[in-house]
C-alpha cells in the first residue's frame, strides 16, 4: 500500500460524504507555516479538518513536527495510518485526534475504518491560522473591517497580529475560512 493508494480512498470518501455541500473545499496538500508543513488533505467547510497519511510504506519520523503544526491551526485532525503503524502512532498523537486505519483488501483496493472520531481541537493558535492567508487576504480583511490605515506596506506578520487583535476566535476561524475557499489560485 502507498501513500496514492491511501490519499486515493481517503478523497474519494470525502468526497462522497461531502458531495451535497456546496460550501466544502477539499483540498489536497494545504500549507501551513508558509509552505514549511503541508496538510494532506484538508476538508474547510464549517470548520477546518486535516487529514494526514502514513502508509504502510512510510514512517513516522516526521509525524511529531506534523502534529505541532497541525495542532495550531485546525479545528480537528485525523491520522490515517497504516496497520503496521497504528500502537506507535497513538503515543505520538493527542487525543482529540482521530485515526483512521488504511487496510489492503484481497482487490488491491485500500479500506479505512475509524478506530478515534476526531475531537475539536483545544489548543488552536489564532496566530498560526491567521498565518494561512496570503498577504494580500489579510491586508483585504483588514479593509474590511476598516482596520488598514497604517498598514498597508508593513510586513504580512504585522497585519496577522493586527487581525488576531481585531477579531474574536470565532469570527477569525469563520473569516480564514471562507477566504481560502474563494481563492482561485491556489
């Protein structure tokens, strides 16, 4: 089984429990810290979900990093995990993360079954999903809300702390979100 195999069933199932949403995105490969981390695949309707891939094939190195990034941004995560990884993976992950495991069937086709339902995640970062926006997004926000004298040639990092003061959570989270599912070019 490998990471395509994996990412193939896992959209594909997405896909079909969100296919009479008209306001979800599913997007593959989703960008966090500016490009350092990536997301395999996020589901941004209501909230942000990522999903993140460990095949049989792959290991688990990476994987703390991973959460760290993931933890400050997303509303919820879930691992889906090969078999073979699974005990190891439950130590390196919290708890509010759910698990889905990835099996191979006698068709060659790959089976995930829920072992963790993902929980909201407790200790979101503002800063870190604000950061999510291009700058151009913030800086639109921010013009919004009326908030964009003085700011319009500081640095991107300048008007992320300017949004997070602004904004409550909620209204933050709801303003991320429905800025990257009308970005065009992705």
């Amino acid at each position: 089984m490998r990471d395509f195999d994996v990412r193939q069933a896992l959209t594909a199932s997405l896909k079909a429990t969100h296919a009479g949403e008209p306001g979800t995105l599913i997007r593959e490969e989703l960008g966090l810290e500016h490009g350092q981390v990536f997301v395999d695949v996020a589901v941004i309707n209501g909230e942000m979900h990522g999903y993140e891939l460990k095949s049989e094939r792959d290991t688990l190195a990476r994987l703390p990093r991973q959460v760290e990034a993931y933890s400050a941004v997303l509303d919820r995560a879930t691992l889906v995990v090969g078999a073979r990884h699974v005990q190891q993976a439950i130590g390196l992950i919290p708890a509010w993360w759910g698990i889905k495991t990835a099996t191979t069937q006698r068709d060659g086709s790959v089976k995930l079954r829920p072992l963790r339902k993902a929980r909201r995640n407790p200790q979101q970062q503002m800063l870190a999903m604000v950061r999510l926006l291009w700058r151009d997004e913030a800086l639109e926000l921010l013009e919004s809300l009326g908030a964009a004298n003085g700011l319009r040639s500081k640095p991107r990092k300048m008007l992320y702390e300017r949004l997070v003061e602004l904004l409550p959570a909620e209204a933050l989270r709801a303003e991320v979100r429905r800025l990257l599912k009308a970005r065009g070019d992705w």
